[in-house]
C-alpha cells in the first residue's frame, strides 16, 4: 500500500539559523521507502512577526528548500496569543 498524503513540517522563524536541516531531512528519508514516495511535503514557517506577508522570510526559505533540492510548498504562518497580540518570548 502506498500513503497519498501529506507530511507537514513546523517550522520556527526565529530558529531559522541553520539548524532545520535535520528536521527538513525526516520527510526526504521517509519518502525513499515506496510507502511514503507520493506523499507530498509541507513546510509551515511559524512568523513570530504579525505580518503574514512577510516576503524576505519567504523568499529566504524558498530559496533555502531549492538550494537543498527539497521539494515542498511553503506557507507563513503568525505567532499570536489569544488575546490577537504578538507573543513574547516569555510567553512561548
């Protein structure tokens, strides 16, 4: 039986840095197996801005995912607290 599906990456802006290779890797590894290969790759960049647009962030890990040949659609999304405002770092 093969999985058509989605396998969804969360990913956080703020730890951006360099060190979700690792992470980026499991759905790449996990699609070798004939069982996942037509799974598709979602990546979801948690913005810890209120800007949902923000296209630098965007733009930046676009280019990161081709320049590491992963094939996945990419969306932003915000970091807000129930109350509509930014979280705080104390709040996380």
């Amino acid at each position: 039986d093969r999985l058509e599906t989605t396998i969804d990456i969360w990913w956080f802006a703020a730890s951006f840095a360099g060190d979700g290779g690792m992470l980026l890797l499991i759905p790449q590894v996990l699609r070798w197996h004939p069982v996942w290969s037509r799974c598709k790759v979602r990546v979801f960049v948690v913005n810890d801005s209120n800007d949902v647009a923000d296209t630098t962030m965007a733009e930046t890990i676009d280019a990161y995912l081709k320049d590491v040949r992963i094939s996945a659609e990419m969306m932003t999304v915000p970091l807000v607290s129930t109350s509509g405002g930014a979280l705080k770092p104390s709040e996380i």
